[in-house]
C-alpha cells in the first residue's frame, strides 16, 4: 500500500505501509535509533538495508532527551563520519526519534535527506506525515524546530508486535483524532472494527495517514486548517508540561485533551452528549484515558499562553464540530474554559 | 537605492541601500545586537525603529561565539517575551550576528521572520545576501544551520562611519572577490576608483549585491553557480581554522584565500600573472593581507576535508578564469595543490 503525500517546492514523498523492502542507497547513511528499538528491530533492519557507508547513532529512549544537547551529539556523530551533503539520515524508532532525526537533518551543513522508518503506531500515523521536527525545552514542547519532509517514510507494522499495549493506545488516539475531526465514515468504521487485528491495522494506518497527507497538502505550514491536526493537543500539551512527561504518553494526555475539548463543543453545542460519549467509548475500548485531576485550574490555563499555537496571546482551540469535522477558533471565553476545566478538577 | 532579491517559493525580498528610513512592525520585535554595535548605533536606530512591542538581546562580539550556546540564549530571550510566529527578529550588527540571528529565526518555533540591518561593509555586501544562517562548531565554519531568507535587508552606509579600517578591508575582499569571478567591468571600476568616498561606496556596495543577488536567483540552495560565491573560501577556511579565527577577520582570510586560489589559476593556464598581480594590487590598496606561512602542508590540505564543500571525498575548488569569470572543479590533482600551498610555506 503506498500514500502519496503532495507538497508544493518539490517535496512530495510516498509512504510505503507493508513489510519492510530491500533499500539501497548510494550515500553515507546514519540511522538514529534508542536502545529499544535497537534491541528488537536493528539486526532485521540492517538485512535490509545497504548504503556506501553504514553507521549508526544510538541516542536514549525517551521525551525526556529531546532537546538540544541530543541534537548536539547526532550532529557530532554526523560530522565524525564526515557526513557530506548527499548524505542521509534515518529515522529508527517513535516519534521522538523522528522529530530529532528530522531535525538534526535540517540543520546539518543546512539540511540534509533523511528517511522515516516509524516503530511505533504513533509515528506511524502522525510523525510520519508533516514534515514538523523539532526539540522541547524548558518553556514547552516542540518549540525549536524546523519543517523538514522525509524523502520517504516505511512503516513496517509488523514492527508493531513488540509494541507495548499503552504505546498502541497511544497511537490509536492520534487515529481516532483524525477520524473525529476530518472523516466521520473512518470513525464509524473504527466503531465497528478492531484495529488490533492485522490487516484493520493496515486498513486503520492508511486511512489514517491518508486523513493528514489531505490536511498537510493544502496546508504544509500551518497557516490555516492544518491547526485542525492539534485537536485535543492545546489540552494535552499543558497535561503532558503539569506531569512533567512522565505520567502520560504523548497520545493518552492527546485523548484526554480530545474529550476536554469535547466538553467545550458540548457546552457550545458544537456536539451532543451522544457523540460525545461515542467517542469516549471509542477511545476506552483502546484503555487510552478520559479522564484527568487539575490541582489548580487558573494555572493550568496559564499554561495555555507558552503554547506556540496562541497568536496575540489569544488561544486557539480546535473543537469538534459533531463528529467528521472540526472549528479552528481563539474566541474561546475564558470563563468558558475554565467551565470546561472544572469538569476536570479535583475539587 | 534598491535592489530586489527575486527568489522562488515566496522568498523574494528587497535590499534598501540608503539612509534608514522610518520602520514600524505590528508584532513583537526583538533586536539582536552585539555591545559594539549597540554602543555606536543603537540609540539610532531606535529612533527610526517602532514595533508592538520591542526588546533588546545584547550577545557577545565575536567569531568565537557563533555557537550555539548562543543560539540558544537568543531563543531563551525571545521564549521569555513571549514572541509567538508572527513575531520579529531583527539582525542587528556584522556577519555573525546575521547568522546566528537568521539560524535563530529559522528554528524559533519552527521559523520567524527576520530583518537585516547590517552594520559592517562585508555583511552589507556578503551576508545580507543569499539565506545562509548558522554557526560553527569544533568541526569547522557554518556547519551547522539553516537556508533562511530576511523578509528585507536595510543598509545604512552611513553606520559604516564607525567601522574599524581593517574590518572595512575584509568587506572590500569580498566585493573584489564579486568583481574577479563574475565581472570585469567591475572589477576595471575598482581598479580606477577609491570606494572609501562616500558615493564611490553606494555603487560599490550596489553593484556587489546586485551581482551577488543574480548568482543567489539562479541557485539559491546552492546546487552548482552559487558555489562559485566560495572563491576564496575554500583556502580561507583553512586558514581561519589554524588559526583558531582570532588573528584574521573572515574577509581578510578570503583575501589571501583568493591569492592561492590565483596561483592555482596561474599553474593551470587559467589566469595570467598580470592579472594575478591586478588582483593582488588591488586587495594591497585596502590593506588586505595576501600572504601566509603555512606551517605543515599536509595538514593544511587535509583540513580541506572538512569543509562541508567536500563531497566524495572530493575538494570543491573555485578558480578564477582571468577577471570576470570563474570555474567550479573537484577536479583537482593534490600534487597540484601542495604545489601551490608550497608557494605560500615557511619553508
């Protein structure tokens, strides 16, 4: 199965989903990849793959190492092997690896290719489709970076079987995310079908990566509808900063900001109760979380202005509009999120 | 005086050569200077400058702190002020914090605008065209950055009144470096002219940006004719490199750079010695040096590789072909090389 994704300035690119084919590329490569990835797909990924010169750099696992100094040490690899500008970089392993790897690509001697090969289900729906990279710091997530596309992304969902169970929650959320706000037949069929089996799987990654190329190609900056793509992430980027990353998965604190966004399409009747509880049984059938304690809900909105997404130090929030479509806006009220938030708090 | 910069994908902008004019930004506007510059020029400039909201970040002066470190206190100032992607930088000095303030914009949030106002002749005539940003690391000059373009360039030769005489020298290395590869005319001009007078200046500093410019038009991320802008370069890097960047200004280290890549001209029937010496005279008028002692030959050479131009392995050399035209060539014998670097060692 391959997804064509069209981009303007010649940076189009396919998405090959199936078992992992032979690639040879006449180039130094580098593959970036953590320890875990590492221990349970490298040795299969190296039967495939051949280059003029292979090496590879193993960063830590985790959210937690993406910022600069891991950048640092991926361009210092890079330049110890005398990486030219032909070369190429592979992206191994989840999103963060993506991210990272993709950034590193763009800033090395002004930006180089690189590769997705995405392990988890997460970068394979989302990460891989875009072309956003980037690092955390200590003001948020996400805020240094560049657009950088892949000149092509392989996902391999076999590579899924190792997947911990939460880490493929996690991924469902960003499908069920998109199914919310762009496709409602897709949601429907989520309804009906379980994506843990094989070839729903397959069926669930397409449809899903097809959903975002749609978004990303008329809007590869983000000028406009892409913002649509952060449903439920105004929410869960602050839920994901308060746990300080290490309670809740990118995608779980993801479902959670969805169902909060919920609340705010309910209490503005963008959406019925119904729907909205359609799709807090769709995302539980998954054990991804619904729910979430705020300690102190005028500071949890405060959070919201470090966003990169608030403009004029107003919000913009995307909320579901029913199901299968979606409303970009920064003319929330306050006391109108903070309404919502209060259905989330621990008073 | 204006030249405009055409470029594809939206990136075309417009440089102003003239006294500044009254500027006023509907954003958050953060200038990036360094203590020299703001001590001369800052008071100025905000007398002509007006944004939504305006702030200062002060770096320190100096090659050696184009790293990024330094980047990374720029981005902390700008996350502190809460600039958001509509936001502003202004460039605000010489070269390098042209490039560090561009590789800053380029990654803040995955990509600001920017303003230059150049304050020095070499990043009035050099850096203020062409969308390189970055930094250097241990591994050598610019390795490390981005293609970003100004959305305008403001050039105010009268801020050149301040301009130390040896750093005037480096800038007008590069503007001859313009004239000998791309033309004669120009080059003739500078023969008959002292472009230390003020309106001799003006079309000097015209005529290298417009010269420059249509180089950059045809070939912004420099896939072929724009790699001829390194004449001088490649052996200047070098040079710069050994000598630790603190006892040559960049455009100094081009000087002699081009003199070494003459004799390479020379050696192979490309220049003649007439004109070697016209080019020589011609850099003497300024005091820009033309001579160096190379201590160890082979290691001079082996330095070459690293240079980010070196692909396969190969060295990417720029040869003048008499005045007016040059050759871009990995095709270079090393005996030929050391030949001529022997022209120019201790021994």
């Amino acid at each position: 199965m391959t997804v064509k994704i069209n981009l303007p300035h010649n940076n189009s690119y396919e998405i090959f989903i199936d078992k992992l084919n032979e690639l040879y590329f006449d180039t130094k490569v580098v593959i970036v990849t953590n320890p875990t990835v590492s221990g349970f797909h490298l040795e299969y990924l190296k039967t495939k793959l051949s280059a003029k010169e292979l090496s590879v750099v193993t960063i830590p696992d985790g959210e937690k190492y993406k910022h600069m100094e891991t950048i640092e040490s991926i361009l210092e690899h890079c330049f110890e092997k005398r990486l030219d500008r032909k070369s190429l970089l592979i992206a191994f392993g989840g999103g963060v690896i993506g991210d990272m790897t993709g950034f590193a690509a763009s800033i090395y001697q002004r930006g180089i290719d690189f590769v997705q090969i995405p392990t988890t289900l997460l970068s394979q729906v989302d990460a891989s489709v875009g072309g956003k990279t980037g690092i955390n710091n200590k003001f948020g997530k996400n805020l240094v970076g560049a657009f950088h596309q892949p000149i092509a992304v392989h996902i391999d969902p076999s590579m899924l079987q190792t997947l911990p169970k939460r880490e493929f929650g996690a991924g469902v959320a960003e499908i069920v995310k998109m199914a919310v706000t762009f496709n409602k037949d897709f949601f429907e069929w989520l309804e009906q079908n379980d994506i843990r089996e094989e070839e729903n799987l397959r069926i669930a990654i397409a449809k899903s990566v097809e959903t975002k190329a749609n978004v990303v190609s008329q809007d590869e900056k983000e000028h406009g509808i892409r913002a649509a793509l952060n449903y439920g992430h105004t929410f869960g980027h602050v839920i994901e900063n308060e746990t300080n990353y290490n309670t809740y998965l990118h995608g779980e604190a993801v479902g959670i900001g969805m169902m909060m966004a919920n609340a705010a399409s309910v209490k503005l009747g963008l959406m019925s109760s119904d729907e909205e509880l359609r799709v807090k049984q769709l995302l539980e059938k998954y054990d991804i979380p619904t729910t979430y304690k705020i300690k102190d809900i005028e500071d949890f909105y405060e959070h919201f202005f470090l966003d990169k997404k608030s403009l004029d130090n107003k919000i913009k929030f995307i909320l579901a509009r029913g199901i299968g479509d979606c409303l970009i806006t920064n003319e929330l009220k306050k006391e109108d999120v903070i309404d919502v938030l209060k259905g989330f708090s621990c008073d």
